[in-house]
C-alpha cells in the first residue's frame, strides 16, 4: 500500500468517523430537547394541579366563611374563584391562595369584569400538553371539585327555606348553625 492510498483511506476514515460524531451530537441534542419538553410539560401539569387544588379550597374556605358571617364578599370571592377556573378572569400571576390572601388584606384589588378574559382550566390544561391519562385525573378532580362547589352554592343560597335573602338568613344564629352544618358533613 502507497503512502497516498494509506492518507487516502485515513482521511476518508476520519470523514466518516466525524460525520457519525456529528450524527450523535444532533441525535444527543434532540433527546435533550425532548427531556426538557417532557419536564416542562410536566411543570406545566403540576402548576394545574395545584391551581385546581387551590381554588377548590378556597371555594370551600369562601362559603364557609359566608356561612359563618353572611358578609357577601365571601360570596363574590366564591362567585369570581368559579369565573377564574371557567376563563371569565384571567388567573393572578401569584397562587390563588396568595392572591385571595392579598385581596382580604387589602393589598390587591378585587377582580373587575374587563378584556382581559382567560382560559378556562380546562382549555389550559388540554393546551399544556400533559398526557391523556394526566388529563382525565385532572378532570375527575374538577369534577369532584365542580360536585363540591354546588353542594356549597346549595348550602349559601338556601340555608333557611322561606327566607328573603340568604345574607339576612344566614347571619340569623339557625342560619349559620344549618350552612354550616352542610359546609362541613
């Protein structure tokens, strides 16, 4: 074998040897985008969760604190968590929990009918990409959730059956005695 035969295989070697690295670097760089998706989607679901978690406690919070005072910006706290969670409002950028927080101490305002409407949870949650079967959980927990929430809307809008105002029947001792006996069974 000549000199110029062994450099000629060498360089056709090391052409092919570099074009097999590159190969597996691309490869390498698409699974790494690939994981980093999958993460994000799955940041993404989480997040839902948890705002699902948290306004269905707040719900809870806001008719049993209606229930045990009749003041009715519980009620309108309750009525805009249910409009947030169905896209009439755009969610904060903080947690529910921290901004309803916020709001009773009176360091954000309370939520006003604008533009700016929002996506329903569920629309977000279809567009975050998170699985089929992440999807269904999280929709069985809505709709336990959503089950909640009328037992608790019941609960507020008929405590004492014959009264004017649910307000008025509710601030009355056997008022708050019957919400708040449904709001905690």
């Amino acid at each position: 074998m000549t000199i110029r035969a062994l450099f000629f295989s060498m360089l056709v070697s090391s052409a092919l040897l570099s074009a097999v690295v590159a190969s597996l670097a691309l490869m390498l760089k698409f699974q790494m985008e690939a994981v980093e998706d999958a993460g994000a989607r799955r940041l993404q679901g989480q997040a839902l969760a948890t705002e699902l978690i948290d306004s269905s406690e707040g719900l809870t919070a806001f008719a049993r604190n209606f229930a045990a005072t009749g003041d009715e910006r519980y009620r309108r706290f309750y009525n805009q968590t249910l409009d947030m969670r169905n896209g009439l409002y755009a969610p904060p950028n903080e947690s529910l929990s921290v901004y309803w927080q916020l709001v009773l101490a009176g360091q954000r305002p309370e939520l006003t009918v604008t533009n700016n409407r929002g996506q329903s949870l569920e629309k977000r949650m279809i567009a975050s990409g998170v699985t089929l079967e992440e999807f269904a959980l999280l929709k069985d927990a809505q709709g336990r959730s959503d089950t909640l929430a009328k037992l608790e809307e019941t609960a507020m809008n008929n405590p004492i059956r014959g009264s004017r105002s649910s307000a008025a029947a509710v601030a009355s001792p056997a008022g708050r005695t019957a919400t708040t006996a449904v709001l905690y069974s």
